[in-house]
C-alpha cells in the first residue's frame, strides 16, 4: 500500500471532497474497483474528504454521479502539479534538476570527518594522523578503505586502545578510545622489589613479605628499593620472594614563577568586526577586505558546514572570521599583589598535579624581591604511598 501511494505521488494526486447520502456506497464501490483513495476523514456524516490519484480521478467522478455525490478538488499534489506550475520558469526547472544531480553526485563523497573520542579526551595530532593515514575531505566513499586507515592507525600511534570508522551518508565518524595508562603489574609467582616511585621522607613503612631497606625518617629518592624481595631463613639461606608492603612518606610538590610589578597586559576594548567567506571544498571566495580597521586585534575563525541532514554535509561552508580589538594596558602591582596572584596562581597548578583524596600536610610560600619583579616559590607536603612493584631482574 505505501509503495502504492507513493507511486501515486510520483504520478500525482488529488484532495478531494465527495458530498451526498451515498458516500458509503461510493467508497465500497471504489474498493471493489481497485480505484485506490487514502487519508480518508468524515465530516457530518454525508461528506468525505479523500485522496485519489489523477489517473483514477475521472474513474471516481463516474461512480459519483451514479449515486448523485457531488465533488470538489481541494487542493492538487505531485510532480506533474508542480511541473506545470513551474513550466513557465524554464531557468528555475533547470537549476532545480541540476542541484539535485549534484547533490546526488556530491552524495557519494566524504564532505566531514566527525571525531569522538569517549569521554571527551583529547589526543594530539589525531586529526593529521588520521589525514594521513588515507582518510580525507572530498574523497570518494568507495576508496575509503575503513580498516586499512584503522591499522595504519594503530601502528602509528600507542595511545589508542580501539577505533571504528562509520561512514554515514557524507559524514565519516571515528570513534576513538584512548589508551589508559596503568602500572605494570607483577604477578604473584613473580619474584620483585618495592621501589619508590616518588623522591620523599618515610614516615611509616610495612613490610607484610620481603626485608625492608629503609626505616622511618630516611629520605629516599626514586627507584630506589624499600622492601627487598629476599628473605633470610635460619636454614633455608637467602631466597627470592614476592614483596608485599606499604610504605608512606613525605612527598613534596614544589613550582616556582616570576611575576613583574610592572607589565603590559592586552584587554579587549568591547569593539569587534565580522567577515565573511564562502568555502566550496578546499576553494574559498572572501566577501571582505584583507585588511582590519583595528591596529591591534585578537583573531577567531569559525568555520559552518552546511548539512540537509545529520549525516548528510554539502562540499560548502560559511566562514566567519571576528577580529576583536585588543588595547595594551600597562599594569603596575605591589609587591603584596604580586605576591598573592603568584601564589594563587601555583596553589592551583599544584593542587591539581596532586589530584584528591591525598592526606595535605601542610604549605608554605617564598617570595624574593627584587626590581622587576618578585619570584614565588610554593611547596605542598603530602603524605602519600610511594612503594611500587618492580620485576627482580638478576637472581641472588
């Protein structure tokens, strides 16, 4: 039936209205000569509102008068409606057919490269990895070799543990995981030493298996041992364990920076200009002058495809270039100000290299003063687990 009323719509159709005492005769007529109406709704009980194609239109206005229905055309659809409606614009009917088999033609083309990394990650020069691995902008659908590109990929880079590409009308989507990273774990029937994997002062150390090597107080620096995988017995000798422990201590977390009492500092005066430009594929027409009424200005380009629909890119995009006017504005600080912004500034930096859940001992800032500025130096204490499992190489 769909196939049918679509066939109809190539065809053409017609709304129409069928008014009389009769109308239920006239659909089981209609029915009984295969004469196909659709979309039927009844108004009033004597009149019929209904969609008929043209072929079979003559045919129902038969059956109509025979039981004394009267019919009005509501409104008329289809191509050859709108042929004729538009047969007096020869350019427009051209132009219309000549967008549709470039469309059909662009259809067969990569016009977006859609990138998704899972959970929003970000991994360096994937674009021009990807690029490079075969997959393009304007480049046929059927050259696109998915797992060809996907291999090239992965022997290219090491931090991407899965990757899939779907091709979706012109839109090709990569789908990216990115590799975490994790310790080296050692087996259990593996002999290995506790190392340090940080530079510290031990403050508590708990040797479960294994000979400890240091002892609280003593400041360690990294990759050395802690807990030694060997263990000493009264009749066995030495021999070569699995090492089980925890050793904690006292890391620090030191940056430093300068910041000058006197500086230049661009600010956005509020006063900006748009232009705008027209890219077909790698071509692009400017509809603006090269040059900026602005001396001293900050640059942001943004580029618009066009797309019929989600998957569906055209070869064509706006740009959008705005230049914000930018003012050099001196600065002066004290040495109080400077003092503060420098040590807000590395308090951030630090507490976010140290992440959450550490147990904060305690913080302290050094400031020297000189001239031109003052350099702030702020270090964070924190007592954290430092022990690592490391492989016993060479046997004892």
């Amino acid at each position: 039936m769909l196939i049918r009323i679509l066939f109809k719509y190539i065809l053409g159709y017609v709304r129409i209205t069928v008014e009389g005492y009769y109308i239920e005769r006239f659909i089981n007529i209609c029915t009984t000569n295969k004469i196909l109406i659709w979309n039927l709704k009844r108004e009033k009980g004597v009149k019929l509102h209904l969609n008929i194609g043209i072929q079979d239109f003559y045919r129902a206005i038969d059956v109509a008068k025979k039981l004394k229905c009267r019919i009005r055309i509501e409104r008329k659809k289809g191509i050859p409606f709108f042929l004729n409606r538009y047969r007096k614009r020869k350019s427009f009917v051209i132009s219309l057919i000549i967008i549709l088999i470039a469309l059909y033609v662009s259809s067969n083309y990569v016009w977006n490269i859609e990138i998704q990394i899972e959970d929003n990650l970000k991994l360096e020069n994937i674009e021009e990895d990807i690029e490079k691995a075969g997959l393009q902008t304007g480049m046929s659908k059927g050259k696109v070799n998915t797992q060809e590109i996907i291999n090239k990929i992965r022997l290219e880079r090491d931090d991407i543990s899965w990757i899939g590409i779907d091709l979706k009308g012109t839109n090709a989507i990569v789908k990216l995981v990115k590799m975490k990273e994790a310790p080296e774990l050692v087996d259990d029937n593996e002999y290995c030493n506790i190392i340090a994997n940080k530079t510290g002062t031990i403050t508590q150390i708990v040797a479960q298996n294994g000979t400890a090597k240091v002892k609280p107080g003593d400041k360690v620096e990294q990759g050395q041992v802690l807990i030694q995988g060997v263990m000493e017995g009264k009749y066995t000798g030495s021999r070569l364990v699995h090492s089980l422990g925890e050793v904690k201590a006292i890391v620090e977390y030191t940056k430093t920076d300068k910041i000058y009492l006197n500086e230049e500092e661009n600010v956005k005066t509020g006063k900006k200009e748009s232009k705008y430009g027209i890219k077909f594929n790698n071509f692009q027409i400017n509809f603006y002058k090269t040059i900026s009424k602005f001396n001293f200005y900050d640059t942001i380009e943004t580029e618009k495809k066009f797309k019929i629909f989600s998957n569906l890119y055209l070869p064509i995009s706006i740009i959008k270039i705005t230049n914000q006017e930018l003012q050099e504005v001196q600065k002066e600080y004290t040495v109080e100000e400077a003092t503060e912004i420098g040590t807000k500034e590395l308090e951030q930096e630090i507490e976010q290299e140290i992440g959450v859940g550490k147990n904060i001992l305690g913080k302290n800032a050094e400031v020297t003063e000189t001239e031109e500025y003052i350099e702030v130096s702020v270090t964070y204490e924190v007592i954290e687990n430092i022990g690592m499992q490391e492989k016993i190489k060479d046997n004892i």
